[in-house]
C-alpha cells in the first residue's frame, strides 16, 4: 500500500499522521436526528459530506450560536476537495453511524474548506501546532464555545492503533471530561489562546530594515544548506517529501539572473529532477502536488491549480534564460493540461483535480506493462526503453493499492539527453505513444474537479500564461490569460460596490476576497496592460489598488489579510502573519503590486504606501528571508530595489506632510431650504485637486454620490463635469473641481445626516476612496 500521507502545512514539517491523546472518560447521551446542512453550500468539498449521518455545519453565526446556547464544544474539521485523506476520514468516520451519533451528541460539527477560508485555515493549524497535534490535513480542532482551541489532530483512524487512540475513543474522553470536569480543557485553551495571540502580534514598523538585496543573498544562502545535491530539492533532513516550492525557485530565478552561480545550479537541476520524476505527468501534463518520496518518483496524485499556474511560467522562464527546450516542452504541456482538465466552459480554471479514481489514489495514473504493451503494440519497447514503472510502497494503513507503476523517465538516460539538449526532440518523437496511453487512461474515467473558481489562483494562473507566451511563442496563452482577466473582472469584481468576491461555484458568486485575491488579481491586469496596451487594464489595475489601499490598510499602514470591513464570524486570533509557502503571499503580492503600479504611473505617493507596508513586516522577512522567496526575488531586482531603498530613507527621516485622505481635500457641509424640503449639498474641492463626476465616466471610476444615513431623498440631478486628462490617459474623464452644489429633494422623512462618497484625485495620483458623513443643518 502508499504510504500517501495528509499535506503537511508548509515544506518545513514532514507529512506525518499524528494525534494528540487526552486523558479522560465517560459515556454520550442520546443524540438528536442530523440535520445536515452542506447539500447547498457553494463548495465540493463540504458538498461531498452532506449525506453524511453527522449534524454538519458550514462556518457561520448559526453553528456558533448553538454551541453558547447549549453549552457544548466545537469541533471544526478543515480540509480541501482533492485532500486524499480528507476523503478516506469522510469514508471512515462520517459515514458511520456510530461515530456520527458520538459526534451530534457531544459537539457542534462544523466542516470548512480551508480553500474558501484561508484565514480560518492558518489559525487553526497554528492552534494545532500549538498543541502539539502536528500539521496536515485534514485539520481537525476541539473548540471551547467561545472559540478557544485544547485539542487537536489530523487523520484519526476509526479503530485504535499502537500507540494511537481511535476517533470514537476522543470523541468520548472530551465529550465526558466537558460534561464532569472541564476545568483542566479550559485552562489548556486559554493558555494556547494566549499564546495565539502572542504569536500573532505585529511587529514594529522598521525601514531601516529594509534590503532586498541582501535579503536575496541570505535566502540564497540558507537554501544552499537545505539543498538535495543528488536529486535537487530542499527538504531538512529526515524529510521524505518533495515538493515544487515555486516561491524558492522564483527566488532563484532572480538571483540566477544577477549573476549568481550557485543559484543558477541549484534552479536547474531542480527543474530537471522534477520533471525526469514523476512530478510531473508524463502523459496528460501539468504536475501533481507532491512526491511522497525523496527522488520524484511517487507522486501524491492531486493536481493543484495553484502549482501549475507558478510552475508553467518558471518553466519557460528557465527554457529561455538557459536555452533548455526540454523546459519549454514541460511548460507547453502544463499549459495544454490546464486547457483540457481545469478550463470552464463558462471562463475562468477550476481549483483542482483529485487524486483518487473510486476511492483509490492513483488509479487513473498507473500503468501495468501489460497496459502499455497493449496500448503502443511494437512501438512499447522504445517507450519503455525511455520509461520505467516506479512501485507505490506500501502503507501503514490497509488501502486499496492500484495495480501498477508510475511512469517516469529513466533518470541516467533522461540526464544524459538532457545534458545534450536533445531530451525535448526525443519526447517529441513519442508524441503519439503518450497520446495513446492518455486515451486508455481516460477510459478509465478521470479524478474529481474540485469546481470552486478561487480569484486568486485564477489571476495567478493567467500571470503564467502571460510569462510564458512569449518564450513559448504561444498567442493562445496570452489570449486565454486576457481571458481569465476579463473573467474575474467581469464575473467577480463588483462594480457597484467597487469589491472582488473570492469565487464563483456553478456560476454563483461568493465570499469576501482577501488581500491575495485583490493583489494577485491587481497583479494581472498590470501585467495585461504592460503586455496588450490597452488602457482599460490599467484603469482596472488601478481600481483594485485603490480598493486594497481603502480596505486592507490599518491606521498604521500595515497590510490586513482580511479587509477592515468584513464581518464574517472569524476567530477570536488575528491570522498569523506567513510568508510564501506555496504560493506567494497576500502581502508579499500587495507591495510588489503597489510598488510596481507607482513605478509605471511615476506616483511616488503610492510607492511610499507600498514600501510602509513592506516595512510593516520587514522584520519577519529579515529574520527569514528564505521563507519570503518570492517577494525577495521580486523586490531585488533593480527598479524595485532601487526605489525600497529610496522610500525606505525617507520613511526613516522626520515624517513628512503627505496628500493625505480624500476627505482632506473635499470640505462638506449641508442645509436644509424651502421650508426643509430641499437639502442643499456644497462642496468646496482643494486647488489642484479635483472628484469624479456623476455618472462617472466609465465603470471603473468612482462617482461622487450622496445618500441619506437615514430619513430619505429622492434623485439627484447632478451637474456634468469638466473633462479632465491625466498624462498617461489618452482619454479624458469627467471631474469636478473647485465649488460644487448639489440638490438633494427630500422624499419622506427628513435626513438627520448624509452619507457623501468621493474619491479625490491630483495630476500625480488618486487617494482612496472616502465616504464622509455629515450633519443636515436646519
């Protein structure tokens, strides 16, 4: 059997299955008939538990309040569509009767995609490290009625196992020990709580910290110690998964193309050794989520979107800057994977593909040599001369093992090819092999799509389609990454609200979006624009900056992961603050997003922002630069460098009087005429500075717009506006400047106070947008 174990929480913990055992005991009362509530959640994940006998709950105020009113603990159980051990635990325990009557009597049951709630995810990993319950999914907490964590684990096994306890047994002692003697689960969740939130405390804002430079040269540094000389890689020793870590070899693509050596070897032989492995899917493309084993021979089958969208671009970023072609070809078939398997015909990429076929991981990869034989006929001796079928290794836990090997490359002769460029040729020459083996494969019926369209992976995906259409000379991926900019725009940004929804399920919309979703959704339409020219790019470029300077910027200047104005039930605990583990980070994305848009628009206002929020965290990248890769990779190169260390000095000197808010520019006041039938609305504009006009001139601007904080009043007749062109524009819009009256009818009962939204503008840049509240005079 695989040992196919849960995905550890980053590269740094191996994947192992542990649980941590509590000492207690007693009985469960009867429990009350399920009600299961996942049937209509926007989520494949949660879907596939809702015939579960368990009295599930998504996340949300419902689930919590019971839990006060009735006095019981919580237990949330976090994992992900194409998370193999989330279906065998869903399989094992969920479906059981039994255990679902232990569960619905002593506990609230709360399922979470941790896809839909990242931020949910990362604190209850953090409390499950804390208590020593190890990291992977499936996450699964105990939670006091007020949220705060005393135990934890991942995969538990339906029957006891040595040295492990079974599910029924801790359902029981914690369900017992909340009943009859609770005080010692309370003092352990306090503690924990406290030291949560110790953790996630923010440090001081420091600029003089501020060196990517040096940053890059320590990152490269540290990776040389954890760098596989054999098979390329970097795992601390003992750890026996590999995984693709793209921010890491993002990091090395930059400092190879400084000029360093020893990055440039330890980029190269990582790509080979992935793609001569098994990592990389010989037959149908794209690559799998990770090996279970030190040499890429064994992967655990999933395919994420996330590590495709990173990796395509990385690949064909290494067959230009090397002049390897066998690169170019993984990349082109990544990309043809992407276009077969996660494309929607609706626009825009699914999340994921499973790893399991009927239950058994694997099923729909492995080859016997019978299969192949009777799939390629003569031809199957020189395929199997290049190939070899790697065994899965047995598991600790009896599954079901699919009959046959993984294909990957013979590894003496694909490096020797390899080394003579002539690797790519000879796969080309087998085209019609793989594409045999893909039809027997796809008889077979293929893995689960997890259905979600996240905005972040999207956007992340059609940033490597635009890296890699120029060194592959491939329009179509720049023509299907203005797809998918056109898609988020369209289907998840709000225009009427100015907010990006996380995702889109059957195409229905939902969820706040984090900051990754706006950074890296920012990031594409950047890069559109830089690619297409069209200015409507950079118009929307800039709507998501000034949404992300509005809602995810504290009094402080530090980046949020969630925005000010989210009122989703959280958890008591602030997010930990993490750095670019398998993808590149909410905050990491905001600064170079930011950054590079002032940078184009020469808006040294927004460059000053971007760089305090890096200083915001300077101190967590300083003392680990290697777990920021991407965002020390990216900052290092010299126009971002160079303007780092340049609002880094002046942030560190005496403050100087910036624009300030919108608000501080638009003087407001308002009175009511004809016998408190009319309210009268004036506004007097800075010199120099100027606010939309209403309708605004396009979709993307903000109009300035009053409205009643209560009372009511009817349409207003705003005046035009007097054309307004930017230097980089080459259209004008609508502003108004100066002195501004507007009439506002009354239309029932009578304003107490007006809401008036603006957004104030000069020659250099545009504030964000405000909302002023004022009194109605009388």
């Amino acid at each position: 059997m695989p040992m196919l174990l849960p995905l550890p929480l980053s590269n740094r913990f191996p994947a192992v299955l542990v649980g941590l055992l509590f000492v207690c005991a007693g009985g469960l009362a009867e429990p009350a008939a399920a009600e299961n509530r996942l049937s209509d959640t926007t989520s494949d994940y949660l879907r596939d538990h809702a015939d579960n006998p368990v009295d599930w709950y998504p996340w949300g105020e419902a689930a919590l309040e019971r839990a006060r009113r009735e006095d019981k603990p919580i237990f949330v159980s976090v994992g992900y569509s194409t998370c193999y051990w989330c279906h065998v635990a869903e399989r094992e325990l969920y479906d059981s009767p039994e255990i679902a009557a232990r569960m619905n009597a002593g506990f609230v049951n709360i399922k979470v995609d941790r896809e839909q709630r990242p931020d949910l995810d990362r604190v209850l990993m953090q409390a499950t490290e804390a208590l020593g319950g190890g990291g992977g999914w499936p996450n699964n907490v105990f939670l006091t009625p007020d949220l705060q964590p005393f135990f934890a684990g991942s995969y538990f096994p339906p029957e006891p196992l040595p040295g492990r306890e079974s599910f029924p047994q801790i359902l029981e002692r914690l369900s017992t020990q909340w009943r009859n003697d609770r005080e010692p689960l309370i003092e352990r969740a306090e503690t924990i709580a406290a030291a949560l939130r110790e953790q996630s405390a923010a440090s001081g804002i420091d600029p003089e910290r501020l060196d990517p430079v040096a940053w890059r040269e320590q990152a490269v540094e540290s990776l040389g110690q954890t760098f596989d000389p054999l098979v390329g890689g970097f795992a601390p020793p003992g750890q026996s998964s590999r995984f693709p870590q793209s921010p890491k070899l993002s990091l090395l693509l930059s400092a190879m193309e400084a000029g360093d050596d020893s990055a440039r070897e330890m980029f190269d032989q990582t790509l080979a050794a992935m793609s001569i492995g098994a990592l990389f899917d010989h037959v149908g493309g794209g690559f799998h989520r990770y090996t279970v084993d030190p040499q890429w021979q064994v992967p655990h089958f999933e395919k994420m979107l996330l590590d495709n969208a990173q990796l395509i671009g990385l690949y064909a970023g290494a067959a230009e800057r090397l002049g390897q072609p066998w690169y170019a070809r993984v990349a082109e078939r990544s990309i043809d994977y992407l276009e077969r398997r996660l494309w929607a015909e609706a626009g825009g990429l699914f999340t994921a593909e499973s790893a399991s076929l009927d239950g058994i991981e694997g099923k729909s990869y492995v080859f016997t040599p019978a299969e192949i034989r009777s799939a390629l006929g003569e031809r199957a001796t020189d395929f199997l001369d290049w190939h070899e079928l790697v065994p899965l290794p047995e598991s600790r836990i009896d599954h079901e093992l699919p009959d046959g090997g993984v294909v990957n490359l013979r590894p003496g002769r694909a490096l020797d090819a390899l080394e003579g460029n002539s690797l790519a040729e000879a796969m080309t020459g087998l085209e019609d092999d793989y594409a045999a083996l893909l039809a027997q494969r796809q008889e077979r019926g293929q893995p689960s799509r997890d259905r979600k369209q996240v905005a972040e992976f999207n956007a992340l995906a059609g940033l490597g389609l635009l890296a890699a259409a120029q060194p592959l000379g491939r329009g179509d991926a720049a023509d299907r990454a203005a797809e998918v900019g056109e898609w988020l725009w369209d289907t998840l940004w709000d225009r009427s609200t100015g907010r990006l929804h996380r995702q889109a399920y059957a195409e229905q919309v939902s969820g706040e979006a984090f900051l990754a979703d706006y950074a890296a959704t920012g990031r594409l339409m950047l890069a559109l624009y830089g690619h297409q020219h069209e200015l409507k790019w950079l118009f929307r470029a800039q709507r998501i900056a000034q949404a992300i300077e509005a809602r995810f910027v504290d009094d402080a200047g530090r980046l949020l992961e969630r925005a000010l104005t989210d009122e989703r039930p959280g958890l008591p605990v602030t997010p930990p603050l993490v750095g670019d583990e398998v993808g590149p980070s909410g905050h990491s994305q905001a600064v170079v997003f930011l950054l590079d848009l002032g940078l184009l628009m020469d808006a040294p206002l927004r460059q000053q922002r971007a760089v305090a929020a890096l200083a915001g965290f300077a101190g967590e990248v300083a003392a680990d630069p290697e777990a920021w890769g991407w965002l020390v990779g990216e900052l290092a190169r010299p126009s971002r460098a160079e303007a780092v260390g340049r609002f880094a000095a002046e942030l560190a000197a005496p403050a100087a009087v910036g624009p300030g808010a919108s608000r501080d520019h638009v003087a407001v006041s308002a009175r009511q005429v004809e016998q408190g039938q009319t309210i009268v609305v004036q506004l007097r504009i800075d010199a120099g500075f100027h606010i939309n006009a209403n309708p605004a001139s396009a979709d993307y601007l903000v109009p300035t717009r009053v409205t009643a904080v209560d009372g009511k009043i009817g349409p207003i007749d705003y005046p035009p506006g007097k054309p307004f062109r930017a230097e980089f524009a080459t259209e004008a819009i609508d502003v108004y400047e100066g002195e501004l009256t507007l009439r506002a009818p009354v239309a029932g009962a009578v304003p107490e106070g007006l809401r008036i939204e603006i957004q104030a503008c000069n020659d250099e840049v545009c504030l964000a947008p405000d909302t002023i509240e004022v009194p109605v005079g009388r």
